[in-house]
C-alpha cells in the first residue's frame, strides 16, 4: 500500500464521524505519529510505499479514532503553548481557551513590578496535568508555583510533565469543596483555576469524544449548583490571599456576570469579565 491509497482510505473512514478539515488533520497526525511523514511531506511520498511493521499499530489507532476516542489520548500527549504535555483519560485535554487564560496571566505578571526579595506564591486549583501550573513557572521561575487536584491520578500525571519540563512545582493532593484539606497551605499572591463549569444538562450538546472518554469530575457541575467552584475558590481566597493579590478564573460563557457579581460582594476592588477568541465570556479576574 502506498502513501497515498493509505491517506485516501484513512480520510475516507474519519470523514464518517469527524467533519471533513478536523478529519484530515488527523489524517496528518497519524501519518506523523506512525509513519514519520510530516505534512508538509505527504503529497511529496504519496507514491511511497507503507512499511509493512508500521500498520499494526495505526489500524490499532484507527480502530480507537472510529470508537470516537480522542487522538490525544491515543497518542498520550498533547500541545500546550510551547510545550508538549503527556495526558491520559484522568486529565482533560488542555483546550485553547485555557492557553488564552495562562496567556492573560502571564502578560498581567509580566506587567507587575516584583520584589525579587519577596517573590509570589501562585496556586493552580484543579491542576490536571499541571499544564498551567507547568507553564507558569517556567515563565517566572522565580516564583513559588504549588498545584492543587482531588485526583490522585492526575496529580501522578502532573508530576511526570513537571519533571519532563524541569519545572519545581509543588503538588498537593487536596479538594477545594473541603476547606480542611488546604487549611495546610500557605497564603497567595495569585490564585488561578480552571474548575469544572459545564452544566449537567449540557452534556447532550457536547461530542461523544468528550462524554465517552474525558473525566466527567474535571467538566461538570450540577445544573442547581452552576457556580459551585467559583464559591469555594472565593471561600478560600478570604483568607489565604494576600492584600492586593489576583484570581484568574475561566468560566462557563453563560455565567460571566454571576461570576463577576459573586466576587465584587466579596469585596475585591475590581473585577473584569473578558471574552475568549470566539467572543465569548470566558475568563474573569478579580483584584483584591
């Protein structure tokens, strides 16, 4: 078999489930992860022959691709900004709008005049795969970064990346509903989180890749509880951080002004609603 009748009978099956552009995307992917061939290189071999060891292993990974399992779970990874971060089924996927959101943190530091002798304390709650936290410290090593998850997996995992990005980050095994398990942590200069904000009922406009395989505690929240986390986080916030600190959340679009409203009575003296690339309300910062 060919490059090419391989490259046609793999868009052909990923057409059946996938929209046409995000199927050959694919397509791309694998011919890279399996085959070695970039993309920019496929139509120069489409007359090359397959290796004959390499089919195994990308009908295994077609057969997953067709069962709606995401490609980064099949292939154990996932870009982040600039770097690549290992996933699996106890971590969600990091999306691009939780880029935007490490990005909004990163320009709002950089903007800081920092005490060298006095560096921040930044929390991430709700770690995952430690990608934010990952992130942020390679930014400003300077800074103290700790990351906080109720999954023992994902903290496992998070300690991988950690290490395969030289990053000392701190992890706690910890559940921000129960303020028990972060009495123990010292007090913030920024608090960031992205929590789970997708409501229950939600779930039937979202894609069976997401339902079938993404853990369900790390993305939903009940319909009669939509603010759940945000009220926890602000819990914790009144004491544990500091006089003018910083929370940068990411938020459900249709809960912006909830979100805004909820921190202003708690006292910050300012509090930002801002949209994501697609215009949506999709981040909040509070200033305390």
């Amino acid at each position: 078999m060919t490059i090419g009748q391989l490259y046609t009978h793999l868009l052909s099956e990923l057409k059946a489930i996938y929209p046409y552009e995000e199927a050959r995307s694919i397509v791309y992917i694998l011919m890279e992860q399996y085959l070695q061939v970039s993309k920019a290189k496929v139509m120069m071999r489409f007359g090359f022959e397959v290796p004959d060891s390499s089919l195994p292993p990308l009908a295994k990974a077609m057969e997953e691709l067709l069962e709606h399992k995401p490609m980064q779970y099949i292939m154990g990874k996932s870009w982040f900004l600039e770097g690549e971060f290992k996933v699996n089924q106890n971590v969600l996927i990091p999306r691009p709008e939780t880029e935007e959101l490490t990005n909004l943190i990163i320009e709002e530091l950089n903007s800081l005049t920092i005490d060298s002798n006095f560096p921040l304390k930044i929390l991430d709650i709700g770690t995952g795969s430690g990608c934010i936290a990952i992130t942020l410290k390679n930014h400003f090593p300077e800074m103290s970064v700790f990351a906080v998850d109720l999954s023992e997996e994902a903290l496992s995992l998070a300690r991988i990346n950690a290490l395969d990005h030289k990053a000392d980050v701190i992890f706690i095994h910890a559940d921000i509903l129960d303020q028990q398990t972060l009495d123990d942590l010292p007090s913030f200069d920024v608090i960031v989180s992205n929590p789970p904000y997708v409501l229950e009922s939600e779930k039937k406009l979202m894609q069976q890749n997401v339902l079938k395989f993404e853990p369900h505690s790390a993305l939903f929240v009940p319909d009669a509880d939509p603010l759940r986390y945000y009220k926890a986080i602000d819990e914790f916030a009144s004491y544990k951080l500091r006089p003018g600190g910083y929370i940068f959340l990411e938020i459900n679009e249709r809960f912006g002004e909830e979100v805004k409203l909820l921190y202003l009575k708690s006292g910050f003296r300012k509090v930002d609603t801002l949209k994501d690339l697609s215009s949506k309300d999709r981040f909040v910062i509070c200033r305390s």
